[in-house]
C-alpha cells in the first residue's frame, strides 16, 4: 500500500453526493466518490491504495473491509474513529516512507509525520488528481449518451456537418433538362393589326398575269 486516503474527509472536499434514491445520504456519497476514483486512478494506483471511512452508528452486519474495482476499503468498526484506524495503519505500515496519506486531519498528519510518511491535504490532493485526469486504460475517451452536455453538442454538429455536405453534393451535380422540339416564332403582327403574308414576294404572280 502507497496511498491512504481518509474518506470522508476526501468526501468533504468534494461536490460527491450521489445519485438516485441514494443522492444526499452517505452511502450515496461513498459510492459516488469511490466511482470517481476508480475512473481517475489507474489500475495499478487503485491496487495500492486503502480508502478509510467512519463507521460509527453504522448498521449490524457492516464488513471491516471490502474491494471496489481493486481498490482497498476499510470501515473503522471496533475504533473510536477513522483517525483511530488510520493511525494504527500508519504505525504498522512496513515501508512508511513510501506512503502517503491524504488527509486534512491535523491528528493524522501528525502520524504521518512522525514514522516519515509523506501527507497531503485532501482538497489539495483531489484539486491535483482533477487536473491531471488520467484516462483509465480500456476505457474510451468517446463521451457516453445520457448526461454529457458535450455528447450532445458533439451529435449535433455532425448532424449539421452533414446536412451541409448534402446540400453541397446536391448544388454541385450538373442538372439534366428535358428535351423540346424547336418550335418556329409565330410571325408579328403589322401595324394595322392584320397578320404578314407568310408567302415571300412574288409568290402566285404569275397566276395574276394569266388571268
């Protein structure tokens, strides 16, 4: 173990609370920022590290420890506290000065300290951890339907991209017309309003001059 993270001290410094039925009660809040850390941790970081909450007034049947997604989580049952649970583990830890504790609990940083370890206030650590964001491997970096403002933003503008190459292809390809039979201009009109002779001149004057 390399990393300790005091939980709901963590929780505090987040804006975790929840969702569904679940949203503003602990275990709604646990289960949120246990999620979260399992998609900004890598595998091994999660593998390495021990979460701790409070179990105080918790119900029967609450397990010491249990695994989330490979990470390590441990309930202070049989201890006044967190703090109880992660002093003892601070003071047994084999390798101290490869640990780190994350926690804004003076009492705790005080542990660290004294067997070496390195500490870290918790809003401090998680502002760190949001900034650096790691993509969990395997995971896709394609935004999900559902929640996501820029899932949408993104389905949209391809929507229009398209509508526009449509349009493009449509005004580009060469229209083909109809074929019409040419037709010869009627003649105009004269000036006192009868037709022209359609006949050229001379036409039928040898008749005449028969008669």
């Amino acid at each position: 173990m390399r990393l300790l993270i005091d939980g709901y001290n963590l929780l505090h410094a987040t804006d975790l609370f929840g969702q569904g039925k679940l949203a503003g009660t602990l275990q709604g809040s646990r289960e949120a920022l246990l999620a979260r850390l399992a998609d900004m941790l890598s595998a091994g970081e999660r593998r390495a590290m021990a979460i701790v909450f409070d179990a105080a007034g918790a119900p029967p049947g609450l397990p010491k420890q249990v695994h989330w997604d490979h990470m390590t989580v441990r309930y202070a049952r049989e201890y006044a506290d967190a703090d109880a649970l992660l002093e003892e583990i601070i003071e047994t830890h084999r390798a101290p000065r490869g640990l780190t504790v994350v926690s804004s609990d003076h009492r705790v940083q005080r542990a660290a300290r004294r067997r070496g370890a390195a500490y870290v206030d918790s809003d401090q650590w998680y502002r760190d951890l949001v900034t650096r964001r790691p993509q969990r491997p395997g995971g896709s970096t394609k935004p999900k339907p559902g929640g996501s403002v820029d899932y949408w933003v993104d389905q949209f503008q391809s929507a229009e991209l398209e509508q526009m190459e449509a349009e493009l292809r449509r005004t580009t390809q060469p229209k083909l017309r109809p074929k019409t039979t040419k037709r010869q201009p009627h003649a105009p009109p004269t000036a006192d309003g009868d037709f022209e002779n359609p006949f050229p001149p001379g036409y039928g004057e040898d008749l005449l001059d028969g008669e």
